[in-house]
C-alpha cells in the first residue's frame, strides 16, 4: 500500500511542480508589480504566455545545430527527473534511493550545462557571454552546494533525500541548531544565484550587458522558448522546495493515505508560495550585483557553509 | 624531472630492500613491519616523490603539461590514461601493502598534494586555450582527485575505519579507470581535430559540428564524462568519493574534521571548474562557427580513427551506465592493498549501495529516464504540431523542417566570426576571479602616429597565464643549477698542468686527513 502511495506521490509530485511553477512565477511578479505600485499581470499569465509560444512556429536560428534544438528537452528532462526523484510531497517514493542530494545537484548543474552550450552553439557575442559568465557562477556555487549539503547529511549519516527529511521530521528541535541555520543562509544564496535571481542576476533584464540567464537563450524562439521557460520556472520552484523540505518538512506525506498527499499538497503550495513572496519582496528592494562582485557573495555563503559543517562537528 | 622521480623511487625502495632479506614482494612485506618509524617514513617520503611526479602531482607535474600534449594524440592518450596510473599504483602498493598502511601524516600529506594538484590542474585547463594542454592539466586535476582519494582510504585505516577506507579506495581506483577511459577518448579526438585543421589552439577551431559529426559527438561524450555530471563515467567515481568523505567526518580526530569538509569543497570547486573547462573545450572548439580558415576546411577523420574513438567512447558508456560490472575487481585491489578490508564496499548491480552506509544511487536508471525524458520531450512537441493540423489551422503538411531564422545582430548586419567569444574571452571571468592565483602577465604596446601621439596607429594586446609554479619553483632551481653549472666551468680550463695539479692537491690532502684522524 505504501508502495501505490509512493508512486502515486512521486507521479503528484511532478504534475504539482509541472503546472504550478509558471503560477509560481506569476504570483512572484505579481507581488513585485504591487510593491513597485503597479497593477502587474494577472497570475495565471505565464501559462497564457506559454500557450502563446507553443502555438507559435519552430524556428532554427542560422547555423545552429542538434544542440541548440535538444537543450530545451534535457532542461526539462532534467528538471522533471528531479521533481520525481526529490521528496516533495512524500517521503515514501519508490524513486528515492536512485539519486541523493548530490545526483540531484549535479542533475540540475547538467541543465545549466545545456543551455549553456545552446549559448555558444548560436555563435553570437551574447550566446557566448551569457554561457562564460553563467560557468564561472555554476563553478563557484558548487563548492558551496556540496559543503552544505555535507552539513546536512553529517547529523543524519547520509545524502539521500529521504533519509535528510525523515530524520528532521523525527527530530524537529534539530532546525534550530546553528548547523541547520548556517547551512539554511548558505543554501539560500547558492540557490539564488543558480536560479538567477537578483542580486545575481536579474530575471527580467533585457540591458544586453548585464544579462546572464537571458542571454544565453536569446536567440531561442516559439515553442523552444517555451520549453526554456517552462523549465526555469520549474527549476525555482525545485530549488525553492528542496530548501523548504530540507528545513522544514513538516506536512509532508510520511505514510500511505491519500488524504496525506492531499495535505502534502497544500502545504507544499503554501511553504513554495511563502519563499517565492520572500525572494519577490527581496528582490524589490535590492539592485544587481556587479558581475565580479558576485564571487564574494558566494564566497561569503561558502564561508557560512564551512561554519556549518565545523558546527555539525564540534557542537554534536 | 622523469629522472628526478626514478632517483627518488629507486633510492626509497634501495632503503627498503637493505632491509629485506630479498626483493620480493612477500620479503618486503614481511619486512616493512618491523622497520622502525623514522625508516619507514623516510622510505614512504622518498617513494612518494618519485611516484608523485609520475602522476603528474603538483608541484612535480610541470613536465605533463608540456609532454602530453608534444606526443603524438595516440601516444598521448596511452601516457595520459595508462602511465600516470602508475604513479598511483605506485603509492598504494608501496604505502599500504608492503610499508601496511603508516600514520596519519603520510596519508593527509597524500591527500593535501592530491587536492592542490585538482584545483591547480582544473585552473590552469580552465585558463589554456591549447586544447592538447588542457587535456594534460585536466589529467593532473583527475590524479589530485585520486590522491585524495588515496590519502582519505589511508587516514580512514590509519584510524581504524576500515570500511570507510575501502569505500575510498574503491572510490578512487573507480576514478583512475574512468579517467583512463574517457582521458583516451578525449586525447584520440583532439587528435582528429588535429589531423583535420592542424590546430590544437581553440581560439582558431570551432563549427567542426557538421564538418566532423562523429569527431564531434565523440568528444561530447568524453567531455560530459571528464566533466563529472550524470550520463557521465566519472560522475559515479567522483559520487563514490564525496560519499566516503562525508561519511568521514565521525572518524575521530579534529584533523580529519577540519581535512574531510575542505577535501569536499576541493572536489566541489574542482568539479565546478571541471564543467567550465569543457563547456569552453566542447562548446567554443566544435560548436558555433568556424573561427579560422583551417577550421573551415575540417574534414572527417578516415574510418580508423573513428573505431579507434568509438571503442573508447563504448567504454566510457558502459562504465557510466553499469559501473557495477568493475566493482568485484576493485574490491580485490582493495582487498589485496589493505588487508583488513573486509566485504566490497559497494553493491547492487542497478543501484549502487554503500555497504555499511545508507546511501545509493543508480546511474543506470538515471541515464535511462533522462533519455526517455528527453525523448519525451522532442515527442510531445511533435505532436502538438501535428494536433494543429488536424484542426485545419494550417492546410499543408507541418512543417517538415524548421524555418531558418537571422540571428539577433543588434540590427547591425550579419555577425562575422571574429565577433564570436573565444576560448580566452570565455574563461576571462574565472581568471578575474583567481586573479591572485593565477597572476596573469599582460602586455598593452600602444603604437601612435608620427604626427601627434593622441592618434593611435595600432594597439597591441597580449595576455599569458603563466604555470606559477613552473616559474616561481623551477626557474630559479634552474637558474640556481645554471649558476654552479658557470662556476664549475672556471675549474676545467682544458690546461693538462692544471689537472695535474687537482690530483696531486686530491692525494696529499686525503693523505693528510688520513694521517690527522687514524
């Protein structure tokens, strides 16, 4: 029975995270839109742009090859195997022990990689500065990822997802410590700069010299736009529950019962929703980082991260 | 340098042998227990050197970088994947099977080599704009990771852990096959550029994609390999050593709790790295357009050559995929290294299992759902195509092929290949931010016009990223050598009385000293 609750979880999750992550992203612009005294677009308006994009032709930009045209299918590929394999909902998934936080990580880093090969592949001078600067930030957010992640999986003995979540939800005084913490802020900034928010770089920019996301799928058009963009949505809304889940689990469905998934649901839609409104509030109040101003950002939640695995030692 | 290393191997194993009753290696064995501490490190100093230099450790790598990449790319591959491996088998035979392991210094001194050569390695690839050299560092960043992997299995053992030793064992010599396998892939397929356009400078390749399709596609599978991500062999071994230094954080000791989370953020930074390097090698060397006349005229390599890649590349797939299928054989090496290993750390044929652990992944169901993913994909938005027909929207057939559109330029007319990013420009941003590591040379000449020097006829721009090491360790040791090399000369001056004179000074002064001290 659990086993059927598993699935059925797993499967949830991807379809929770595949139609919801554009809302997501419509209610962060929202909430910006009305900080910044405008009415703002109507939530449900991502998917109405999606929609849109997909009706439209398929378009090859000149000299582009199969890599240009496969990235937005291994971008979703890899965000979709990711929103299955990660306890989002249920922490009883068959697919669980198939990748812990580190295949998760380096799943999600091969995505990046993609698009940034798409990038150069267009042979433009945007294609090629967007992929340069989006590599140096990946390369210098690993270490501070996989330190964290070390952080966390040193109280609980192992990386795997499930095993991180369940031990936190038996032992709730555990969030509080300073490992937890430390490891939470670091987490926080790694994850902003891998999904290219502000300070690190501004989703919504279209100022040629200082995009880094957006020029690298410039060139891309229709429905391979929509598939990029779809993607990306997902990939926040992945990140934003993996931060959620690994700090505060709770709600999330342990055993088998539907009613439990229904619960997880909710409340998942409600822990995402609460973290996007906080990176939407934050991002109305701070401007972009100089691009080499980002590495001492990271250095700083490296350093965080550090402390985090020195507390798990010395404090345990 | 090679000779530097055989001294230094030959003189740790002549110590060692003067105290075995043979040179076998069960004498040896028998022999390196009851050798007293101070001999045995020194033994364990001298082997190390020697054999770090043949894998290419820092600081002793400076010869790989200029050797592999001067070889012939067969060759290169053959002493890239094969000969360094030496290096490490060297240190694990010596260290852990005839000296039996030894105390914990020796094996974090083999860990901090292993991790300064893996960020060095992967900084200076990142850095080169020669593809072959980047290959050679990319090499002494794949030993570092084995050292490390090396020197966690022996500070595991040394404290005790012996599972946890085995993990990290297993975990490295997982990574030198892998490295061996995608290394020989990755050095024959530069060796097809090479024979194509005469380049191994990636500033002046790209666009080989429809020149030399399976040229191309072979070396993607080389470089996600190297790279470390997933669908790649090395992601499992590099997954298998992280595995085993988080687990040794409760190995008692504050040195390994301080060595474990910087020996993570090593691999983690060199991994990041990793990705970067062959994004630029990958992307600015075959995708894009040309960006040199050579470039252009790319032709395929002759059949030979592809079977020769393909082979290569059927071993990285099949490591990646089923990495289970060497794992018995690791476990005897590790078993035969260190005899207190019990069970093979890893089990499971599709999920891979740690023993003793709680943790697991499964390459094989991994790759098989990303590529149905992705298949998936492609599918469904073929079909959303095709729905749209039959709603009589469009009347023809859709559209067999995609419409080629124009490049967004800035509405400045089309874009000439000298406007695309190189391999320089890409890897700009990461030498800015190592800047104190790297310390970059350059060089501005501004050339004015005779009439008035606000006019400026040209500018030159030149930009070196220097081996720091090479230059700052080895260059003043050779000037050093130089220098009495030049002072030695002044007593040879060819004059017969002279060396007369030398024997005659030789003779009486032994004499003397004979006299004064019998």
């Amino acid at each position: 029975m659990t086993g059927v609750t598993g699935a059925l979880g797993a499967v949830l999750q991807v379809a929770v995270i595949a139609v919801g992550s554009p809302y997501l992203v419509g209610a962060m612009r929202q909430v910006r839109a009305r900080l910044e005294g405008r009415a703002g677009p109507d939530v449900a308006q991502p998917w109405r742009d999606l929609r849109k994009l997909l009706r439209k032709e398929s378009l090859t930009p000149h000299g582009t090859s199969e890599v240009f045209r496969l990235t937005p299918a291994v971008l979703v590929a890899s965000t979709v195997l990711v929103a299955a394999v990660a306890p989002f909902l249920t922490t009883a998934s068959p697919l669980d022990p198939v990748a812990d936080l580190f295949a998760v990580v380096a799943l999600l880093t091969l995505g990046t990689v993609a698009l940034a090969l798409a990038g150069i592949d267009t042979g433009t001078a945007f294609g090629g500065m967007g992929a340069s600067r989006e590599m140096t930030i990946t390369a210098l957010v690993e270490p501070t990822l996989l330190v964290a992640i070390f952080a966390l999986s040193v109280p609980v003995g192992s990386t795997n997802l499930g095993a991180i979540v369940n031990s936190t939800l038996h032992d709730p005084a555990r969030v509080v410590s300073p490992v937890s913490l430390l490891a939470a802020v670091a987490l926080a900034v790694a994850i902003i700069a891998e999904t290219g928010r502000l300070p690190v770089d501004n989703p919504s920019t279209h100022l040629e010299l200082t995009m880094v996301h957006e020029a690298m799928v410039l060139e891309y058009a229709g429905p391979d736009l929509a598939l990029v963009e779809w993607a990306s949505a997902m990939r926040l809304t992945v990140f934003l529950g993996l931060l959620a889940n690994l700090f505060a689990p709770w709600g999330i469905a342990t055993g088998s019962g539907l009613a439990g998934l229904v619960l997880a649901v909710i409340v998942f839609a409600v822990k995402v929703g609460l973290l996007g409104l906080l990176l939407a509030v934050g991002e109305v109040f701070l401007a972009k980082l100089r691009l080499f101003r980002v590495p001492e950002l990271l250095a700083g939640s490296f350093l965080l991260a550090l402390l985090a695995v020195a507390a798990s030692f010395f404090l345990a | 340098m090679t000779h530097f290393g055989v001294v230094a191997i030959v003189i740790g194993l002549m110590l060692f042998i003067a105290h075995a009753s043979s040179d076998t290696f069960a004498s040896l064995r028998q022999a390196g227990a009851e050798l007293s501490p101070a001999v045995r490190s020194t033994i364990f100093l001298a082997v190390l050197v020697g054999f770090a230099s043949k894998a290419g450790a820092v600081p002793l790598h400076a010869w790989l970088p200029r050797a592999h990449p001067e070889a012939p790319s067969q060759v290169s591959a053959l002493m890239s994947a094969a000969m360094v491996n030496l290096g490490v088998y060297g240190i694990v035979r010596v260290g852990f099977d005839l000296l039996g392991g030894g105390p914990r210094w020796w094996w974090l001194l083999v860990l901090v080599v292993g991790a300064v050569s893996a960020v060095y390695g992967i900084l200076q690839a990142a850095m080169t704009s020669d593809l072959k050299r980047l290959l050679g560092y990319s090499t002494t960043e794949n030993l570092g990771l084995v050292l490390i992997g090396v020197g966690a299995a022996g500070v595991f053992a040394s404290a005790g852990a012996h599972v946890l030793a085995g993990l990290a064992l297993t975990a490295a010599l997982l990574h030198v096959i892998n490295h061996a396998a995608f290394k020989t892939l990755l050095f024959l397929s530069a060796g097809s550029v090479l024979h194509a356009t005469g380049l191994r400078d990636l500033d002046g390749l790209g666009g080989l994609r429809a020149r030399m399709p399976v040229t191309t596609g072979l070396f993607a599978v080389g470089a996600l390999a190297a790279s470390a991500l997933p669908l790649g062999n090395a992601f499992v071994s590099e997954w298998l050593l992280l595995q085993s230094l988080v687990h040794g954080l409760p190995v008692s000791g504050v040195a390994t709790a301080i060595t474990m989370p910087a020996a993570v953020a090593v691999v983690a930074l060199t991994a990041g790295l990793a990705v970067a390097t062959f994004v630029k090698a990958f992307g600015i060397g075959f995708l894009a357009r040309p960006r040199s006349s050579a470039a252009e005229r790319a032709t395929e390599s002759p059949v030979s050559m592809r079977v020769g890649m393909g082979l290569a590349a059927l071993a990285c797939v099949a490591l990646a995929v089923v990495p289970a299928m060497v794992m018995p054989g690791l476990a005897r090496a590790a078993g035969a290294a260190d005899s207190m290993l019990g069970e093979p750390a890893v089990r499971g044929a599709v999920t891979l299992r740690l023993a003793g652990f709680a943790g697991s992944l499964s390459p094989l169901l991994v790759t098989a759902a990303l590529l149905v993913g992705v298949a998936a994909v492609v599918a469904g938005l073929r079909l959303a195509t095709v729905r749209r027909t039959r709603h009589g929207r469009l009347t023809h057939r859709a559209r067999p092929t995609r419409r080629d559109a124009r490049l967004w330029d800035c509405g400045a007319g089309p874009l000439t290949a000298r406007m695309e990013y190189t391999a320089t420009s890409f890897a700009e941003p990461l030498q800015r931010v190592f800047d104190d590591v790297l310390e970059p040379e350059q060089d501005v000449d501004v050339t004015h016009l005779q009439e008035s020097r606000y006019l400026v006829d040209s500018i030159e721009y030149r930009r070196r990223v220097p081996d720091r090491i090479e230059r700052r360790l080895y260059q003043p040791l050779l000037a050093f050598a130089r220098a009495w090399g030049q002072a030695g000369r002044q007593l040879a001056t060819g004059s017969v009385h002279r060396y007369l004179g030398y024997g005659f000074y030789a003779v009486a002064g032994l004499l003397v000293v004979l006299a004064v001290t019998r």
